[in-house]
C-alpha cells in the first residue's frame, strides 16, 4: 500500500443520509456544522505552542470560533493562560473578546485535565502537551467524539506509535477529523515540488541529505530552568520536558520530525532500516536533564536509496535546515523557504504561498464544518515512527529494520503512574552501551 493511500483516507461524508459513522458511538458530536456556525474549541496544554502558535494560528485561520475550556498540568501555567493569549491575539490584531469565552468554569489543572476539557461541551481539541501524552489525551478526545488537532509528534515510543494508529481507526470509524501539526505539508512551494519529483522530475531517487542545525533552545522557558527545592522528580522532568527523552523522544522526534516526514514524503514511503550514533558535548548542563545535542542517521528506504539526516542543537555554529535528494535524472533542493530542481526538468517555484502553520487550522476548520472529513493519524504516526527509529539506532548504536521496531519492539517510555513524586532520570543513552528494548 502506498504512502498516500495509508494516510489519506477522507472525506467521509457524516451529513444526509445514515452512514457508518453515525451509527458509531460519538456520532451526536459528528453532524456538519453550517458555514457561519461557530467551531467550540478546547484546548489542552498551555505552553508556548498552546498559547501562542496553537490557539492563534488557529483564530487567524478563523475568527468564528470559540475557545470555550483550556487545561494544563500545572495551575500557574493556567493562571497565565488568559494574558498570554490575550497579548497573542492582540499582536495579531484579533478579537480576543469575541474569541475568549474560557470561564472559571471551565478551566482545568492537574493530570486529569484533559478529561475535564474533553468533557466540556467542545468540537474540536487542540493537543499541545508534552508528546508523551498525545496518545493518551488523543484516545480520550476520540472516544468522546471529538475532532481533534494533534500536534506533532506524536509519540516518542513505538508503543505510543502503534496506540495512536489504533485510536486513528477509531477516528476514521467515526467521522472524526484529526489534522497533524506537520503543516509544511500545505506549503504550496513544498507541495509543487514534490508533485514534480513523484511525477519523475529527477528520476529513480539513489540518496540525499537532510539537515537540520540549530540553536540549544538555551532560553525556552527561563524561568523553569532552575530546579525549585519544591519540585519533585517528575515535576522538574515535566516543566523541562522539551529536554527530557521520556517526556519529548529528544529533538529529532521532537523538532525534526518536521524535516523526517518531508524526506518520508519525497521518498514515498517510511524507512526500511536505519543506523546511527551521537551524543551531548555541549548541553551538559543541568538545564538539559537527559537530551543529546547531535546526531547523525542514515535511513535506508525500500528502493535502496539512502538518506542521511545531520541534526543539532548547539549555540554558536552555522545553521541550516534543507534537504538535497539525488536522482537519475536531477537533484531536488528543498527547505522551508524554497524548492528547486536541477536537471533534464528543471524548476523553480514562484506561484502563490500561504502560511502552512495557519492553513493547516483552516483545512480543520472546513472539513469540520462540511462534513468532509481528514485524518492524517496514521501519516504523523509514521512520521514519528521514522524520527523514533533514528533515535533508538543511534542510542543504542544498533542497525535496526523498521519491521522489528514497529511491530517488536517493547520499549515504553510512559511513566507507569502519574504523580508528583519521585521519578529517577534516565542516565544520558550512550551507543553500545544504552539497552536496545
């Protein structure tokens, strides 16, 4: 089965006549709003994507739409929640009044907050939590017959992996829209090009490069960088999750997996095996509980054509972020910002472009509305297997088949209580000496 045909699997009408889906459990959530009726949204996890990229992009897509119930593990990021979005919206000159319907109500803290929002009278869920509970909180949104926007990635064990496909089922069972933060995938200049290498633009593809090197992230959210004598393990892991490996799956699943799921994209298919190494020289602070810096993975894909991904975090060095595919007949050039083609069918794209991070919200919008429902569950959920892939081949400096981690592999990062107690860190993966599980 092809790529696309895995993960494109929409447009399931749910209005007119009974369909599947409204037989289904959930189905009272599922008729097609009007045009001008309002989306209800709730949205769980108020960090900086929630606050900010989250809940703005998505009224930026929209302004008929509401946010009517928010909630975060911890009771001072929702005491802040409010004016940071109000100051958001105000840069964007949108109507937080008429937007902001959040009551005391309706607002939620603690590890069962995203129960509470999810129970609320809602359409649409944001996730923006830490991605150790997307699978979680995305199972919980679907069973009540939500849609649901889910950030990337996903998961950051294959466990997690293969429970977000399930509950992706589930999803496509009952109608539901579920729409991937991985919005480079509706960057018009991205999508073009990759139109013309799948139409054959530079041949049969024999390897390429993807890079990806940045800063340390050294200033994300400084006033958590110090541990509080009142923070417990799991506490101070959680408020630095972005550098904790169980509660983000590290950077490369964490960030790169946008770049990861352009290259799965471009090459038609998710990774057959991949190797690697890397490791931490310049975080080694305690600010960085147990995250490596760099790492470097070669993916082989079914053609036999091998990609390797170069990535860091480290202050003071040259960024990049692109990628180059070779070919038999040209090479691809591609980032963010622009897309070329050298070769016997040269291109460059110079049509209209759009704001794929706003897009993304209003293509969720629409189908919600219509009736003509997305699910990319699967998609990110192999995209997010392909950066986990590379970071378990490069922790344990093992060659490893896709086959073996997707379907064999025990390892589950989730914490098996969640509490505010004690919660030894993980030592730093070393390769040939951290466990392959």
């Amino acid at each position: 089965m092809s790529f696309d045909s895995i993960t494109r699997r929409n447009f399931i009408k749910t209005t007119g006549t009974a369909s599947l889906a409204s037989l289904l459990v959930g189905a009272q959530n599922l008729h097609a709003l009007g045009t001008n009726d309002k989306v209800r949204i709730g949205l769980i996890g108020l960090g900086g994507r929630g606050c900010g990229a989250g809940i703005i992009d998505c009224a930026e897509a929209d302004q008929n739409i509401e946010l009517v119930a928010m909630g975060d593990l911890f009771p001072d990021h929702l005491d802040q929640a409010e004016e940071t979005i109000r100051r958001n919206m105000a840069k964007k000159n949108l109507p937080f009044d008429d937007i902001y319907k959040v009551t005391p109500e309706t607002m939620f803290s603690g590890f069962d907050a995203y129960k509470q929002v999810i129970a609320c009278d809602v359409d649409l869920i944001i996730l923006t939590t830490p991605p150790v509970f997307r699978p979680i909180h995305f199972k919980a949104a679907v069973e009540a017959g939500k849609h649901v926007f889910i950030e990337k990635p996903v998961a950051v064990d294959p466990v997690g992996v293969r429970d977000i496909i399930k509950t992706s089922e589930l999803a496509e069972k009952k109608g539901l829209t579920v729409v991937a933060g991985t919005q480079m995938r509706r960057a018009r200049h991205i999508m073009a090009g990759i139109e013309r290498i799948h139409d054959g633009a530079i041949g049969d593809m024999l390897s390429g490069q993807s890079t990806r090197i940045g800063g340390a992230l050294s200033n994300w959210r400084q006033s958590e960088a110090i541990r509080q004598s009142s923070w417990s393990d799991m506490e101070w892991q959680l408020r630095r999750w972005l550098f904790t490996t169980w509660a983000s799956g590290d950077f490369i699943t964490e960030q790169h997996v946008h770049n990861l799921d352009l290259v799965d994209w471009v090459m038609g298919s998710h990774p057959i095996k991949a190797i690697g190494s890397g490791g931490r020289q310049n975080r080694t602070d305690s600010i960085y509980p147990n995250v490596w810096d760099h790492i470097l993975v070669e993916y082989e894909y079914p053609n036999g054509a091998r990609v390797t991904h170069l990535g860091s975090q480290i202050d003071g060095v040259s960024s990049r972020n692109d990628m180059r595919i070779n070919g038999t007949k040209g090479r691809l050039f591609l980032s963010f910002a622009k897309v070329s083609i050298e070769g016997k069918h040269p291109f460059k794209y110079d049509g209209p472009r759009v704001n794929p991070a706003v897009q993304e919200y209003k293509d969720t919008l629409d189908a919600i509305r219509s009736g003509d429902t997305i699910n990319e569950g699967k998609r990110i959920a192999q995209s997010t297997m392909t950066a986990i892939l590379g970071r378990m081949a490069a922790y344990t400096g093992r060659n490893l088949s896709w086959d073996w981690a997707m379907n064999a592999s025990k390892l589950d990062l989730t914490p098996k209580e969640w509490s505010f107690t004690d919660y030894p860190l993980a030592p730093v993966a070393v390769p040939g000496k951290t466990k392959l599980i």
